[in-house]
C-alpha cells in the first residue's frame, strides 16, 4: 500500500528531523566553541540526506497511488499534506536551489559584515542578486501552485494565507496605528509626568532569574518533563515536541526582559508540547506555520504575561525569587511602555505592527518588480516618516539593511508576525466570550482554561487545517483587526 | 575512482556518527525525562540508516576496485581499514542480527530485573540463549577473518589481538598477582596500623567539585575549546572529537571518586582529542580500540592521578578549591587503597586484574564449548575463591550476573580492561625511559612530555596499525607484564 510507504517515510524523516533539532538547539547552548565546523558539516550533510529523502522521484508516485487507496480520515488529511509538502519541496529544480543557497549564503555573510559599519553601497549589489532569484522563484512556485507569485512565497510560511485576505486587513491595521501611536504615546507622557516611571534596576543573580523563569513556565504549562530552559545568545523555541528547548539570556541587573522573553519562547513551546504525537512522523502532525505559531508566542507574553491581571498573581512570585517587592503601579509602566524606535525586534506591541507593515508593503513591490532595491533606502525611509515619524536616511543598518531576513531570501516571512499578533487577540476575544472569568483566573495563577481551549483548537490540531480555516473555526470568524485593535486601545488608549 | 567514492561514504557516515554521538551524550546529560522514547526512536532509526549505509551491496566493489587504484600509503592504509570494517559489519547475516539482538535486548531486560533479585535461575535460560547464539556468531566471524573462534570475537574490540599472544601475559599476570595482593594487603594493614586512615569527607559543593575537575582536565591537556564536563548518572566519555562530552556525577560529602572519574574520562577524551583530524570521516580515523582506549584513561588515572609526584602538585590546587589543606600522608592511603572485593567496577588496580582474568577464562570455555552456562555460578565461585580468597556461590547477582557484557553478548570484551592497564605501564616505562624526569615534571603540573609522547606514538596513529604493532612501535617491545607488575611492586609492594 502506497500510504504505508509515505508513513513509513515520514518516520526515517522524523528521525534526520529530530537530530537536526537537537544538534541545531545543542550547537547553541551545550557545544564546545570548537565543534562548530564539524558540527556544520555534519548537519549540511544530514540536511542534503533529507531532501534527498524527502524528494526521491517515487515518492509523487506514491502520493498519486496512495490517493487511489482507500483512507480514513485521517489518513487523508495526512495525505494532503505529504502532497502540500512535497509540491514545497520540489517546485524548484535543484541547480536553482543551489545557485541560489551560495546567492543567499554570500548575502547573510557580507550582510554580517556591512551591517556593522552602516555600507549600503557595499550590500546593495548581493542584495539584488537576492531579489532576482526570489522573483524567480517567486515566478516558480506560482506556476507549480497555481498562485501568484507572492501568495506562492507566502505559502511556504502560512498555507492558505493569500494577499487578498491579508493585505486588507493589515491596512486597515495601519490605518488605526498610524493614527493610534501618538495618541497612546500622550496617554502615556501624560501619566509619566504625574507619576515617574520606578526603575526596576537591582542586583538578580542569574540563578534566582532562572528559578523565576522556570516557576512562570510550569505556572501557564510548559511541561517540564518534556522540555528545559537553558542559555544562548539569542533566545529561541527549539528541540522536538517531546523535548522542547527554549532559551534566554540574562542580564544580572535587570530581570523583566529575560523573563518576557522565557514567556514568549514558552508560548511557542506549549504549541510544540501539545502537537498530537500519533502523528509526529507525518506532516500533518507538524505545526500550523509561523503566524499561528507566532500567535501562540504572543498569546503568553502579550495576552498572558502583559494583562495587568497576570502580573496581580505574578508580583507575589517575583519577590518569592528574587526579595523585591513591587507594586503594579511600579511594574505595569514598564510592561506597558510604549516607545517610537527604529528596530523592529525592539518595538512594543503598539508599533511592531507598523515595523512589519513597512517591511511587508516593499516586500511585494520587489517580487513584483515595482520596486528595485538601489530605491530601497528611499522607500524604506518615506514610509517609516509616514507610519512613525522617523528617518533612516543615513543609517540603512537600522533601515532596509537591519534583518537577515531579505539577505536570507526569506520574503513572504514577515506579516507572519503581525498576523501572530492579531490572531493572539481574536483567540483571546473567543475565549473570553465562552470565558468572561478568564482574565481573573490570571489573578490567582490559573491558566488551565485558555490553555484547553488553545490545546483543543490550536494544538491538538497539528497541520489539519489551512491558517485562515484553523483561526475561523477556532474564533468562529475570519482573521480581522477588530480585535487586536480593541486590545490595543483597552491597553493604551485613554 | 572508487576509492573517491568510498571517501564520500565516509563523509556520510561521520555525519550519522556525530549525530548519534551527540545525541547520546545528550540524552544522559540534558534531554528532557520525557524524551526517552523519541530519543530511543530516533536513534535507532539513525543506526539503521547508517548500518544499510556501510553495508550496502556495491561497497565490496568499491573496496575491490579501489585496491587495483593507485593510492598513496595513506590512501591505502584508509583502505585497510574501510575493508576491515566492512567485513567486521558484513560477516553475519541480516536476520541472524536481528535474531540476536531480540534475544540480546530480552537478556539485557531481564538481566536488569532479576540481579536485583539474585536469581539465577530465572537468568540462566536466557543468558543460555546468549551463549548459544554467541557461539555461532563466533564460528561465523572465524569464518569470514579465517581466526579461532575467540579471537574472531576480539577482533571486534581490538584489531590484531590473538590469544595466543595475550593469554600467556594475562596467565603470568595471573600467576603474579595471587601472590600478591595478600603481600600488598599485609604492607598496607601495616602501615594503617601505624598510622590510622584520615577520612576525607567534608562539604564539598558541586560547583566547587566542578571546577576542581575542570582545573585538572584542562592542566592534564584537555582542550576545553573541543570538549566539555557535565553530570550524568553513569560517568563516560562521549560526542565527536572536535567537541569531547566527558561526565561525572559529585557526592557533596568526598570529592576524591568524582575527581579520579574526571581524570579517568579526561585520559579518553585526550585520545578522542588528538586523533587525526585529517582522517575524521574514515575508519583510519577512529581510536584504534577498547585496549588502547582503556590504556589511555589509565594511563592518565593511574600512572598520572595516583603518583605521589602528581598529589605534589595537585594537593595545593585542591586546597584552593575545597579549602582543605590534606598532605601527601593523608591522601595518599586513599588514593592507593587495595580491597579484596566481589564487584570489577569497585576495585583498585592491584585486584582488578583478577576478576578480568576470571572472566576472560570463563568466556574461553563457554565460546569453546567447554562450559556451559549451568555450570557458571560453581566455575565462577572456583575462581574467585582462588584469586581472591571471596566466595559468591550464594549471591549470583555478585558473580555471574554482576556485568551487562555477557547479557548483551559482548564476548572478547572484557580483556581489554587489563591489557589497557598493562599497555599503560608499558607505555609510562618507555616515557620514563626516553625522559628520566617525567615523574618530576608532575610535582610541577607539567604532564606535556608526556602529553607529547602519546600524541605521537598512539594518538595521531588513529587506526593506522592493529594492536599489537601500535604498542610495539610506541613501546619498542611486545606486550608483556614486566611493566605493569613492577608498577605495582613499586607503589604496592614492600
């Protein structure tokens, strides 16, 4: 039976998947700074072992037979996806996939370098040659998906998401912050000035950090028999479901950025944990893609870990750990604070979306061919004087040269994170509406009820629907910026 | 060329191998207690790619085909060993593997269950099955390497070794050593009668212990840049040579088990450490085998961690980091403790020796045919009442159930713990013969001579020649126990 042939597949898959994580999340934490080469090497070579693997010519044969066979359910919608994937996998011929790889490769590196020391003129030229080869691929993929180029781009990240359904809500989204960012901004100028923000500044000895960290990830229900906190450079989710790895890093005088960082690396690994681990070995048992992902990131450390509500239980646990005892007055000014900057990963939750906005209006226009990337620094800084008031003129690193993801050829990525934020917010709203108390367990460290409602319609749910069919039957309505701008306002609003 | 092809092979392999090897470390270091069973999955998923990888049908062809190349002697020496392994993996059949292993892994797990018990009898019909399947892959192996069936077993372990050379050391050895651990035991109950031990138990934190350790690895020659040190239940050396994972596990009441485990382990990552870099995806790249390994962890606890000349220096480091000022009076009773004991792993090295040889002539006559596994618990209690003086006829789980070896149907193993001890001593006599002042340089914490000396003679070899002619050209004699049996007089003797 072809199935079992595709099932038995995805097993040897799951096996290259699991090393690669692991090794991928040990080079980052545990491995001596020696390692790196033959770690590289050993990984490059497993990667090569499951493309190969995962594209051997019989396997489209085997999907074809195996849609002949009689399947349960499902089977079927395991099948859907082995196609989905494997339509991903191989819609672009290898030579392509190498030239481009050294393309990218040579962009990420010279991008490390010229970032540094502010040289656009240096980086431009790699850049373009990124932005060919994605046109191309673009072009590509469109043709092996029956889609428009930057929809096919898009798809790799969020099956199902389309421009059509997306592009206008993310401008109404821009409409409403482009106007809401200074309003929020004087509402928050205006409470400064009668009460000056109380630096949370002290000594946190690294370990107590830790002990914090781990209390608040058991407490919103991060199993620790299935994962563990450890250190790296820069935080991430990683490791597999049975084994989730997330990661921060400490500052010894100041706790409250390490800690929403472990609430955000948490978010991502509940979604991991709570995969259905029958299908583990298939597609369909992978999560969703990277907006709902992001959503369940953003579900912890935005909806959770910044509502006022949280922070009446979480004040009590912080001064457990680490002897300072604040008020919420002292600490909400803080996870509240809204500030107008340059840096996408720096930005609060009320001006990220605009960060992304920016990124996701020129992305289109460069795989289309509207726009070429010597009128980049232009275009980038018209729309960030229009959207936050700021210029990046003289300074492309903090302007179009500040993300790897354009070096990485990785266009079609970025409304992902936006998307997480406003499907976060309307899952909320959803649960709230079956839920009113949902908001007030929070104050008594209760989180077992959005955590079975996510479990049961996010989770449990692996990759069985499309993004927008997996938010409309979870929220009971389409992706809208209703939502998200109701929080916003609730939050920051006069 | 085929040879080339075989070199692309071997790049293949090493990839598996790094992963395996770092997902091991892994699971007894940092995974998750949940992860077990994905982990076990997903590494025998990997040992199953990597065995149909080096055992693919056209991979005699190459060999042949690459023997009629012109090859340079490193070429052909590559060869040797590409053609060794692949026998050694070719030999049995596929279903009689899979036959053994089912009946190997019931052993193992019963094994497990009934020692705690005692009870042989429930053992014995599985360990019969062991034995039997033993003896047939022995006759096979001695089929395909054209050896006696006992040396084909060896040959797994240590390439070259043959018992026609090894049993006449080990049956002199014998003869020494029954004599004289009564006379070390008698010098040692006259100078504790003199002079009673000092405990050295204290309040040793972990973090503390830790560092001590990781002070005398790196002053001993490990590179902490390509290695690391952490706690697991069961201390071992493991991982990929660009980046050696040794462990240990502490008792916060004595320090000195953990720091001899460290130094143990230190002495098999220094191997693991200077092979070949050059040669890393070959087999000629590998540790030579479990005789030379084992002389390299012993050469680095025993002929370094237990001389006077290294607690010279080491005392004054391990002062700095307990806070314990011991002299060498003190430690040194400790340090060269002898006990007549039931258990291999416990015992010091003037006994260990014994219960290898016990073992070693046992596994002879159940390989031959000459004992059989009924007979096992009076053969073994024979024995030991004539080496060591002890009796274990009542407690099996203390004799012919105390090892995994023979459960898991490792036969021909168990030598090289004492011929590593030898080869160790043999090695240090030629050290000291070369460089008078080795011993000296230890009060100093200077171990490069030493240090040097077996990176050239043993670990830049990798696997370039079989055993015996590895200590030959590194010693300048044939394996002999003149060396080690005056190493003991010396430290033991009166």
């Amino acid at each position: 039976m072809s199935f079992e042939k595709l099932d038995q597949l995805g097993r040897r898959i799951e096996a290259l998947d699991h090393a690669l994580a692991i090794l991928g999340a040990d080079e980052a934490t545990h491995m001596a700074v020696g390692g790196g080469e033959a770690r590289a090497e050993a990984m490059a070579s497993l990667a090569g072992m499951r493309h190969r693997m995962a594209t051997a010519p019989e396997i489209g044969d085997w999907i074809v037979a195996a849609e002949a066979e009689a399947l349960n359910e499902e089977q079927a919608a395991a099948l859907r996806e082995f196609r989905r994937d494997h339509v991903n996998l191989t819609c672009l011929p290898p030579e392509f996939v190498e030239r481009q790889t050294r393309t990218r490769m040579r962009c990420e590196q010279l991008w490390r370098e010229l970032r540094t020391r502010n040289d656009w003129a240096g980086f431009q030229p790699a850049l373009e040659g990124v932005v060919t080869m994605v046109r191309e691929e673009a072009a590509m993929r469109a043709g092996a998906l029956g889609l428009d180029p930057y929809d096919a781009l898009m798809e790799q990240y969020d099956p199902g998401n389309r421009l059509a359904d997306v592009s206008p809500v993310l401008e109404e989204l821009k409409g409403f912050l482009v106007d809401f960012v200074p309003q929020a901004l004087a509402v928050q100028e205006e409470r400064l000035a009668k009460t000056p923000l109380k630096p949370l500044s002290g000594s946190y000895p690294v370990e107590k950090q830790r002990d914090l960290g781990l209390a608040m990830m058991a407490a919103v229900g991060f199993d620790i028999t299935h994962g563990s906190l450890s250190v790296s450079h820069h935080p991430f989710c990683g490791g597999v479901p049975t084994d989730v790895r997330i990661t921060t890093r400490y500052r010894s005088t100041e706790f409250l950025s390490s800690l929403m960082g472990v609430l955000h690396e948490t978010g991502h690994a509940l979604y991991e944990q709570g995969l259905p681990r029958a299908w583990s070995h298939w597609p369909l048992g992978k999560a969703r893609g990277m907006a709902i992902h992001e959503s369940q990131s953003l579900f912890v450390e935005k909806q959770i870990g910044r509502n006022p509500a949280f922070w009446t239980w979480a004040l009590p646990v912080v001064e457990r750990h680490l002897g300072e005892s604040w008020t919420l007055d002292d600490i909400l000014p803080h996870v509240h604070r809204v500030e107008r900057g340059l840096i996408r990963v720096d930005a609060d939750e009320v001006t990220y979306p605009l960060h992304v906005i920016l990124r996701f209006e020129l992305e289109q226009d460069m795989v289309a061919g509207r726009l070429e990337v010597a009128d980049l620094p232009e275009a980038w800084d018209a729309k960030m004087q229009a959207y936050l008031g700021l210029s990046t003129i003289d300074t492309p690193a903090d302007g179009p040269m500040q993300d790897v993801h354009w070096p990485a050829a990785a266009f079609g990525y970025f409304p992902s994170y936006t998307l997480g934020a406003m499907i976060a917010a309307q899952q909320w709203a959803a649960i709230e509406r079956e839920h009113p108390g949902a908001s007030e367990d929070f104050t008594r460290g209760h989180f077992d009820h959005v955590n079975d409602w996510r479990r049961a319609h996010v989770w449990s749910q692996g990759s069985r629907w499309s993004t927008p069919e997996l938010i409309e039957r979870a929220t009971g309505e389409p992706l809208n910026a209703d939502h998200f701008r109701r929080h916003l306002q609730a939050r920051y609003g006069a």
